[in-house]
C-alpha cells in the first residue's frame, strides 16, 4: 500500500500548508491547499468490460487513499470517446468542466492545451518526481510550451492483430499472418468455409478508421507514417493509395459496417468463435481474457502485430488532467497523483490490458502483468523496437482532425471511392496539421 499524502506529511512533520508552499515555489500551477474532501467528478469512457473494470480498480485504491472523497462516476459509454469527447465539449464550452477527465497524450491534449482549457500540473511532475519515472518518450507529447499538463495511466498497444486460435487451427490458417496478401487470403478461407464466421470483427466507424491506420503503417512504415501527420503530410502518395485499396478489399469480410456492435461485442464474438480476427487495441485481451470468457492465451485466442508492422509499436497513452474551473481542484490534484502512481498504475493497467507508462518496470511488478502484457512490455523496451502514435486514438491528430477523418472514413464506408477518400483525407491534413 503507498503512502498517502496524509501519513507523508505525518512522517514527515511538515504540515500541509508547509508542503504546499513549498510545492508553489515549483512553477506551473499551485499545489492543492489540504486534505481534499467532497465529491469529486471523473470522466471518461470506461463503461465497457475490461475497461470499467480498471477504472473501478484505480477508484478502490484512490479511496483507500483519500476516503473522505466522494468518487463520481461521469463515464459516457461509447469506444474510442467518440460520444464522449463530444459530451466533455459541451461541457468545457459551457464553463462547465468535471474535476478531471480522461484525455490521450500528443494530439488530443494538445487541442485542450491550445484552447486554454486546463491548468499545467508542473508542481505535481517536481512533487512526485515524475520526470524521471515517468517513460522519457512520453513526455514530450505531455508537455507544451516548457509545461506538463496531464498524468499518463497506461500505455496501450493500437497496431494488433487479435484470433480466435481454434478457428485458425481448424481452417489451417495461421493466427499471425506476415504480409497483407496473406491475411486478406486468411480472410476469405474463413468466408468460404460456410457455418457464418465472421472473418474480421469490427463495430462502429471508429473501429474501421483504427484497422485502416494500421494498413497505412504497414505500407508505409514507421517514418513515412509519422511524417503523413505532420505539416506538409503526402497523402497523395502512391502508398497511401495502396493502403485504401487494401482497406477496400477488408471490407467485405467485416462484420457490420451500420455500427450496430460495439467494440467489444465485437470481441465476444471472437473469443466465443463466432469470429476469427479482430484489428483492435490491447483493451481487447482484458475482455478475453476476463469478462465472461476467461479464455487462455495463446490457447483459445492469439495476438500477434497488424501484418507488416512486426518490430513497430504503436501506442497511445491515456491521461488525466486538471481542467481550468475544476469545481474540486484539491480532489482533482489527488486523482491526478493517484494516477501517477506505480500502486494506482499497476491496478489500472493489469486489469485494462495495458502497460504502465513508467520507465521502469521491475521484476517484481512485471510478474503482475499477464502473458500478453509481458511480450508488449518487452517489445516497448526492446531497443529495435520502432514507436509511432497512433491517430483513431489522439497521439498524433487533434480531436478536431480525427473527427474530419471520421467523415472521410464515413463516407468510404457507404461509396468506397478510394480517390474521394485520399482527397478528403489530404484536405484534413491539410486544414489540421500542427507543429508541436
Ligand atoms: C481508446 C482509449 C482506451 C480504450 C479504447 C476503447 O481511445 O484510449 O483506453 O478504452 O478507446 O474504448
């Protein structure tokens, strides 16, 4: 169990106000001024399995921590924050922040940065040491202008290839094909082996815009990939092209394209076999290997890297922050640094499918994090390893970008006119590319 602020400050001998002083003299944004207490509004969009089920295991040892806060649920259902974001715009329009809500590094926190909507947490990264815990990679797409302005509370792996293995074994096709041509051949054999298998799960638009960034890092690989987000992007490329194309051939063998599943229904589908892939973030394996499947790794469901971008992770990071007119500032800062915690990181991301976002991950703590965990883990920190954000969920586009790329891929999705799409897609980069 960690030390709570309360015991520290006991231990210590120094009183609250003292700490906070001294904390102030640290630059960018005050310190809280006591023990925080009342209610405190959290939002996000952990409503769905493993992902409510982490959010409820940071809250328990949040309150262990601060028991004289009142925990408030505001999670708004919805993959990927679609529904969400546009929620929390409402609300930050209308002067009406919660305490804290979720955010994701780089891009999307740096469209709340830009628009003066949260306060900068540098007292906290000096109180709690963060800068030297927390993974180096991250940090700069935490900070903007000389200050931090969010806690990361995961790291997630977007660039995977989940299967239901028993199908595989039976088709005879293999769970982690190399190439694209071999996955699309994969695809139809599950097709055409009758009995209605779904041959790759997908559920609202997000989830396809997801599985089509994957494509563009496998054409294009990790540099022209991330150089595609920045100002000057060529989205006119011959690969980006090619990426369409080999998005357009995915499409008939997904399993609704009117949206009608849910991302992790569409998970339920793979891991009772009535799928057999799925293109989706880590936050699948917590649904498959808990919820009501509790199904064995490797065994009866595999993972393996979106063909063609074996040796690249690409991540995402959830964060938290400190919004400008939070209500609960002080129970705020102390969900922040709860969130910042090895104890708060550990519970959150065992049970989320995660990795945590600090530097280093020691023996001891590793054996907390499941069979999937440990290969991701040992992929971030291999030094071949090449990361690269991810766009669906907000490392490298704005909010307002990602929901430009929602119309193009929205409208893909009913006319499939590839050049239509490249154009609409160059247009957004054009109108939204910034430089950090
Ligand atoms: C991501 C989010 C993840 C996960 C996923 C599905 O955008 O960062 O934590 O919850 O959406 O909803």
């Amino acid at each position: 169990m960690p030390i709570t602020r309360r015991a520290f400050l006991a231990a210590s001998g120094l009183s609250a106000a003292a700490a906070a002083l001294a904390a102030c003299g640290s630059g960018g944004g005050a310190s809280s001024s006591g023990t925080p207490s009342g209610q405190l509004e959290v939002f996000s969009w952990w409503t769905a399995g493993g992902e409510k089920d982490a959010l409820n295991a940071l809250v328990a040892d949040f309150s262990l921590n601060n028991p004289t806060v009142r925990f408030v649920n505001r999670a708004v259902a919805g993959g990927a924050g679609t529904a969400a974001k546009a929620e929390l715009a409402r609300r930050l329009q209308a002067g009406s922040p919660p305490d804290t809500f979720q955010g994701q590094i780089g891009g999307a926190l740096h469209g709340y940065v830009e628009a003066g909507q949260l306060e900068p947490v540098d007292f906290l990264y000096h109180q709690e040491g963060w800068e030297k815990t927390f993974n180096p990679q991250l940090l700069p797409m935490i900070r903007k202008g000389g200050s931090y302005y969010a806690v990361p509370v995961d790291i997630h792996h977007i660039n995977m290839l989940w299967s239901n293995q028993k199908i595989c074994d039976h088709l005879g096709i293999s769970s982690s094909p190399t190439t694209i041509r071999e996955f699309l051949d994969n695809l139809k054999t599950v097709q055409r082996s009758g009995g209605g298998i779904i041959p790759l799960a997908t559920s609202e638009e997000w989830s396809f815009k997801h599985a089509f960034e994957t494509l563009l890092l496998s054409v294009l690989g990790p540099d022209q990939y991330t150089a595609l987000w920045k100002p000057g992007g060529n989205f006119g490329s011959s690969g980006v092209k090619q990426a369409i194309s080999y998005f357009a051939e995915l499409l008939p063998y997904c399993s609704s394209l009117d949206g009608s599943l849910t991302w992790d229904q569409a998970t339920q589908k793979l891991g009772q076999g009535k799928a057999c892939y799925q293109i989706m973030g880590d936050w699948a394996e917590a649904n498959l290997k808990a919820g009501s499947l509790y199904l064995t790794p490797r065994k009866d469901y595999n993972w393996a890297p979106v063909p063609g971008t074996e040796g690249v992770f690409e991540f995402e990071a959830d964060c938290f922050t400190l919004p400008k007119g939070a209500k609960n500032r002080d129970a705020a800062v102390a969900w922040l640094k709860e969130c910042g915690s090895r104890r708060g990181q550990d519970d959150f991301d065992t049970v989320k499918g995660a990795i945590p976002p600090r530097a280093s991950v020691d023996s001891t703590e590793r054996t907390l994090y499941d069979e999937y965990q440990k290969w991701s883990l040992d992929l971030w920190r291999a030094k071949s390893t090449r990361l690269v954000g991810s766009v669906t969920h907000g490392t490298l586009v704005t909010n307002d970008w990602n929901s430009a790329i929602d119309t193009a891929v929205t409208a893909f999705l009913k006319t499939r006119q590839q050049s239509s799409f490249q154009e609409a897609l160059a247009a957004a980069g054009k109108k939204y590319a910034f430089t950090d």
